[in-house]
C-alpha cells in the first residue's frame, strides 16, 4: 500500500499514480475508474475509456477533476491499494 498527496489545483484536486508497469498494469492498457463514496477503482477493462501512459514514467495514470475534490471531501492524503489485479484508492487524513 502506498500514500499519496490529494494536490488542489485550478481544474480540480489530483491524484497522480505513476511506475504502474511495476505493479501489473501495462502501459497502453485500457482502464475503467469507478468513484464510490468510499474509494476511487480502477480496473483493467478492454472497453475503458482511459489507457495508462507515458512508458517514460513507467506508466501513469493521472485523476485531475472536480470528481475528485468531491470524492476526497477536504482530504489532503489518500492511500493506495494495488492487490487482485485493481487499484483501490481510499481517503486518508485531511
């Protein structure tokens, strides 16, 4: 499990996962992302309208939006998850 910072910027808060490739998820895969009250998903879906990228980073995946403030609620760190072939993201503390 990882813990990543929640940065606000002028297009919405961001979470920024990067060195995906590591952990299972190949550059150019395809993904589907799920917000929950609880968590944020991400799972490899072949009709995903999202691909991981930048093979130089190792891949990444970038969530920058107003989805995302919301989903975070004023938290400032998140903790992430990358077991059974997803990538779960909870909030940690404001």
């Amino acid at each position: 499990m990882n813990n990543l910072i929640i940065r606000d910027t002028s297009k919405g808060s961001r979470i920024f996962l990067e060195a995906l490739a590591a952990k299972g998820f190949a550059v150019g895969a395809a993904i589907a992302i799920e917000y929950t009250s609880e968590s944020i998903v991400i799972t490899r879906d072949p009709e995903g309208k999202r691909k991981i990228s930048s093979p130089s980073h190792g891949g990444v995946i970038d969530l920058q939006s107003n989805k995302v403030t919301k989903w975070a609620q004023g938290a400032t760190r998140a903790s992430v998850d990358y077991s059974g072939g997803s990538i779960v993201i909870t909030r940690g503390n404001a």
